[in-house]
C-alpha cells in the first residue's frame, strides 16, 4: 500500500491516508500492546507479539480504573475485576471529607487482566511469542527487520514486520531505538494488607501528607479482608521507608510489596515515527499515557492503543488520540496545581468540599476531567483561587517533556 497526502489531528500529528498494515509486531505483551494486539487481529491483521517474560504470569498488582474499563473491555474485563468502590474518604491534618459515586469505580488485578487479554488476543489470531526481548530495528526496503533475543539462551533472531508498536512500558526499548527520547519516570510502591476493621470494603482511603510526597497514599479494598496501600514519590525519595512508617503508624503488617517506575506525564508524546518507509507507534506507558494527577495509565493506555490502532486500519486522523490528549493534558494542570500545596492548602481544599462539589465529583469520572473541573469551578470558586495560588507559588512541578 502507497502513503499520500497525510491528514492533520488537533494534536498536530500528521497521519498518512493509508498505511502498509499486512504484518504488525506489537513489543510487549501487557495491558496497552496485548489492546492493540486484540484490536489489530480481530480485524484480520496478522499480528505477533513479542513479550521478555518466559510464561504468561504477569506480577500481580491490584489497580483501581474508572468504569470505562468495561466500555472498552466488555466481558474481556471479567473475572480481572474484584472489587467496586462506591465511595472515597479523603484526609488530612485531622479533616476528612467523603464522596460518593454514581457509578463505580472498578478494582482490578493486573495478573488475571493480562491473561484474560493474552487469551482473546490469540483466541482472533494474533501470535505470542513469549521469552523474546526485542533488541533493536532497522529499516529493509518498504520493511523493518527486528532483532530479538531469546531470553533462555540469549540467541537471536530476525523477524521482517511492516509495522511496529512499542507497548514495552516506561522504559520502552521501542522508543529509545527509533529515537524517541526517554520519559520521565516516578516510583510507585504499594504494600497488599489486611483490610482495616473499620474499613468498608467499597470505599478507598486517600491521605494528604505534603511532608511525604507531593501526590498522596491510598488504601483500596481489593476483598473484605485484603487492601493495597500505597504512595507515588519523588525520584530520590525513600519510597519504601515512607511507606514502612505509614503502615507502622496504622499498625498494619505488610503481606507483600509490589512496584515500579511509572512515567509522569509531562506533555503530549506524538504516538509515531517513521522508520525507513515503515511506521513505528508507541501505546501505553511506553508513550507516557498516564493520568500525571493520579498516576493511572490502564485505562488511558488502551485508549492510546485505540488510537493508535484506529491510525493503522484506517489511516484517517484519530478523534480518539485528541480527545486522550486533552484528557492528559488537563491532569498535567491538576497535578501542576497541586504539586505545590502545603498543608494548609489541603486542609482548605478538604474544607471547600462542600455538597454541590461533592454531587459534581460523583457525577463524573476522572475520564472526564473538563466536565468535572467546570462543574466544581462553578460550583466553588473558592477552589479557582487555591488551585492559581498553587499553580503560581512554590517550585516548579514537573519539568517539560522530553519527547
Ligand atoms: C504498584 C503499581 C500500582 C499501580 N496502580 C495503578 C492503578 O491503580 N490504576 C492505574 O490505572 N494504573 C496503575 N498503575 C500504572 C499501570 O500499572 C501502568 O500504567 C500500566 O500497567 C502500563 O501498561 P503498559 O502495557 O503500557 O506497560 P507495562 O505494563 O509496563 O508492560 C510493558 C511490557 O513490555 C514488556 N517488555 C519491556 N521491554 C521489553 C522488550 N525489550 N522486549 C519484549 N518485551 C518487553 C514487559 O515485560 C511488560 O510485559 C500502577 C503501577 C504500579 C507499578
């Protein structure tokens, strides 16, 4: 297939009529590449997917998403959901303040997601090859050639691809070698506890303790008797101890530790390059698609797979990349809001949570944050000014991309 004329998103990104898409390689078989791997080969796209670990058995990790989830997932989301939340406490220097939602936010464990996906993905056609570490891609005529490892013995081997997505997560091979540069990245670690006594197993805790990290820890039922308590930090924090002091002060026993780097969204990353004639796209967290105000990337990953699978198929410029793009950039604004809040800033902001801002935080979801801004700004302008003294005060919060 020849490329012409491209057409223009509201992105900027340029995306060609129509593409070369008779054979895709998707790196990394996780939540955002097994999405397009799923995508792709239900339209009859041959796809393979090449995944460093040896058996499909992801790390476990318990992830709260919205319910669009299911939108996107339909019954594929199954039995990977464990739990609902219909309610969230806040809290902070002594105040607390609680929401309701109207429709409920989903728990899910990432191990059983995974699988689920890996199983319909092959189930339409697609190819895992599991043990397999890309290493590198270069051009061949209208193709790429990949060179992958195979991790049991180290041997390599070619693979001739017309496409190629990169859904290898934060620290994306993909990227770095089709000259994409790195994102910035920020540790997350959550400890799996027993449930508190007090504690309902439909609602999440959320703390506000600017003296540890700018973002916040949560506690999030996955069962009646088990929760993940976590905090996302600064690079250099001593992520673990802070954790450890938490749990002790709560009096909570960790049953095991779970966590990595995941990127902070700090601009747009245009999802492709061109690679010799060939298309080369990034989904997921190996494009930064994470929600920098809470930092989820579940759900926004599979919509930057969408995305990014619409732009193969059918070579028209996708709606779907703009509106996740906007999406990011408004929890960048949230984020660069409240990055610098001191304690007494949340003690107000908790205090401000009156019962209109309330309604309008369990009318919308967080994939809907314009909605949801607009309604509470109207609603509180008292959090218009918090929210300007944040974004005008204090250190800068996070810097600009890099891509
Ligand atoms: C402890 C923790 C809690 C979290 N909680 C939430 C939450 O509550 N809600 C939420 O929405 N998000 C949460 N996140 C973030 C979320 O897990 C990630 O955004 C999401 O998993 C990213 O999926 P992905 O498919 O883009 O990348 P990843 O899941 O990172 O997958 C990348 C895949 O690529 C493979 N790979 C990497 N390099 C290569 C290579 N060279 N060759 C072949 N394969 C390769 C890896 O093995 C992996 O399977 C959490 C993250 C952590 C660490």
């Amino acid at each position: 297939m020849t490329v012409s004329q491209p057409q223009e998103t509201a992105n900027g990104e340029r995306f060609p009529l129509s593409r070369q898409r008779r054979n895709v390689a998707v790196i990394g078989g996780s939540a955002a590449g097994l999405f397009a791997a799923l995508l792709l080969s239900r339209k009859g796209v041959p796809v393979r997917v090449f995944e460093r670990i040896e058996t499909l058995e992801p790390e476990a990790r318990t992830l709260i998403v919205t319910g669009r989830l299911r939108q996107l997932l339909g019954a594929i989301a199954g039995k990977s959901v464990v739990n609902e939340i219909r309610r969230f406490e806040l809290f902070t220097d002594g105040r607390t303040a609680s929401v309701s939602l109207q429709s409920p936010d989903l728990v899910i464990e990432r191990r059983t997601l995974i699988k689920n996906l890996a199983g319909e993905a092959q189930r339409t056609g697609a190819t895992l090859e599991l043990g397999r570490r890309f290493h590198s891609l270069q051009p061949n005529g209208r193709r790429l050639i990949l060179e992958v490892e195979r991790c049991a013995d180290g041997s390599r081997e070619e693979a001739h691809v017309d496409t190629v997505i990169g859904g290898d997560g934060a620290s994306s091979r993909v990227a770095e070698i089709a000259g994409w540069p790195a994102l910035e990245t920020v540790p997350l670690v959550q400890a799996i506890v027993p449930l508190p006594k007090d504690m309902a197993r439909d609602t999440v805790r959320v703390w506000f303790v600017p003296h540890d990290t700018p973002y916040f820890y949560w506690l999030i039922p996955e069962s009646d008797t088990r929760g993940a308590l976590g905090l996302i930090g600064e690079s250099g924090a001593d992520m673990r101890g802070l954790l450890e002091g938490f749990l002790e002060k709560r009096g909570l026993e960790p049953i095991e530790f779970q966590g990595a780097r995941i990127p902070a969204y700090t601009g747009w990353v245009p999802v492709q390059r061109r690679v010799g004639s060939s298309w080369v796209y990034l989904v997921g967290d190996a494009a930064g698609q994470v929600k920098v105000s809470t930092v989820g990337g579940i759900v926004t990953g599979f919509r930057g797979a969408l995305g990014v699978v619409e732009a193969i198929l059918g070579g028209h410029a996708p709606a779907q990349l703009g509106t996740l793009r906007r999406e990011l950039d408004l929890h960048l604004l949230l984020r660069r809001t409240m990055h610098k809040f001191q304690q007494a800033d949340y003690s107000r902001l908790v205090d401000l949570l009156n019962d209109s801002i309330k309604q309008s935080l369990s009318e919308y979801s967080r994939d809907e944050a314009w909605k949801l801004l607009w309604r509470v700004c109207l609603r509180q302008p008292g959090l218009i000014l918090l929210g300007l003294r944040g974004l005008l005060l204090g250190r800068p919060a996070l810097r600009p991309a890099r891509r």
